[in-house]
C-alpha cells in the first residue's frame, strides 16, 4: 500500500479531529454537533449519486477499482528499464533479432513483451510504432476516465454541501418567528456541518486521490514511451551507447545521472 497517500488522508483527517477538540476543549462535541446524519446522507449520497448521473453505471462502477489502484504501492523505476533496453540492444547488435525470443518470457511488462515480439517477427517499424501508440493512447483514456471520477466527486461534494446548508438555513428560518435563540443557534450550526463535510471530503479525500492518480498516469505514460523508443532503436540496430541516450534524454536532469548509472555505461 502507499503510505505516502494513505497516511496523508489519515493524518489530514485526524489534524481536523484535533482542532475541533481543541477548539471546542472537548471529545463530546465530535459526536454532539459535528456528527450528523442527515449531512452524510446529503453530502456523500448526494454528491456520489452525482457522480453515476455524469458517468456511465459501469464506468461507475469501476470506482472502488481506480480507489485501490490509487492507494497501491506503484514502483516506476525508469533506471531498471532503460538498463535491460540497453541489454537487449546488446544482444541483438552481437546475435541477431531473433536472439530474443529466448529472454521474452523473462519480461514481466506486458507492454514491452509485445514490443520485442513484434521486433523478433520482423515486423514493420511504423506498424510497431502504430500498435504500440494505439495501446498507449487507450491506456491515457482508462486513466483518464477514472481520474475524472474523483474530478467530478471533488467538484460536486462542496456544491452538496451548500445545499444541506440551504436546507438547514430554510428550516433555521422557519423557526426564526419563535423567538428562541437556542432553535436558532442549533439550526444554524446545523446547516453548516454540510458545507464542513463536503469541503473536508473534496479536499482531504477526492481532490488528493485525483492528484495521485494523474501523477501515476503521468509516471507510467513515461515509461510506455522509453519502452516504444528503446524497442524501435533495437529494432534499427541502434548502438547501446546511443540507445541509452536516446532514453535518459526523456527524464528530468536532476535524475539522469542517478538512471545512467544504473543504466550502466552499454557497450
């Protein structure tokens, strides 16, 4: 599991907890004024049903899916890849393409695995290029979907909480002719914990796991284009040497010497 993004949602949501305890110098108070119900139901239901009316019931449905992929531990090591690149390059500059064949099985990338393979069958570089980028492309487009599940969840859980405002404000209002000030000081406190609930749900919760998951799309996109540029550059029999520079040339600078050493200096 991620700590960095499970641990940042406790945390900020126990930062919360504390201040009201501090502010209110009691425990009681979580449960007596900031503990509704009816705010839950407006706030959370409210925004999720949202949600499924902007999204497709079976894209949807994939939100429990895009959660734990967002809580997942995701290791992008660019280092290691444009290292075994460089060591397939190698090989095929010193055996020959159909040489290989025989270290596929020990790709554990999908992506790549195909790659090689079509260079090992021989095919055309611009079909390789073609299918490659066609499965990058719908990649960014299933990310992209689940990113705009938690998008359109962080836009709308503050918009429901200002309607649970609204009604508690209309039902403060009703009771405005009584005269007691209690009614009307409870009723107020009331139609705010809405809005509390939703700007702690959009900004504690959705809009940080919607950051997370663009982040990753962003991490994983980089690798996919190392891999389509590595496996064209064995494929026109590339120098290793070359080939390195061609793949440290899509990362920052700040990492490039820490990925050219575990890279290794090719041939």
């Amino acid at each position: 599991m991620d700590v960095a993004t499970i641990g940042g949602v406790l945390i900020g949501l126990l930062t919360i907890i504390i201040g009201i305890v501090i502010n209110a110098r009691s425990v009681s108070v979580l449960f007596t004024t900031f503990l509704s119900i009816e705010s839950i139901f407006i706030t959370i239901g409210g925004s999720f049903f949202a949600v499924m009316a902007s999204n497709t019931l079976q894209r949807t449905l994939r939100l429990g899916r895009v959660l734990r992929n967002a809580m997942r531990m995701q290791s992008f090591e660019p280092g290691r890849i444009i290292s075994m690149i460089v060591t397939f390059s190698e090989k095929a500059r010193r055996e020959g393409l159909l040489a290989l064949e025989d270290d596929l099985d020990e790709l554990e990338d999908d992506f790549l695995r195909k790659g090689i393979q079509l260079v090992v069958d021989g095919t055309d570089p611009e079909i390789i290029r073609n299918i490659m980028d066609t499965e990058l492309n719908n990649m960014i487009t299933r990310h992209e979907q689940g990113i705009k599940l938690f998008d359109d969840w962080g836009l709308f859980a503050p918009a429901f909480g200002m309607i649970g405002t609204l009604i508690g404000l209309v039902n403060m209002l009703r009771n405005l002719g009584t005269g007691d000030t209690g009614i009307i000081g409870s009723g107020m406190s009331a139609a705010l914990i809405t809005t509390l609930y939703g700007a702690v749900l959009a900004n504690s919760v959705l809009i940080p796991v919607a950051n997370k998951l663009t982040y990753n799309n962003e991490q994983e996109v980089l690798l996919r284009e190392i891999m389509i540029e590595g496996t064209l550059s064995i494929q026109s029999g590339d120098n290793p040497r070359i080939v390195k520079e061609k793949l440290v040339s899509f990362l920052a600078p700040g990492i490039r010497a820490q990925v050219e050493e575990e890279a290794g200096e090719g041939a």
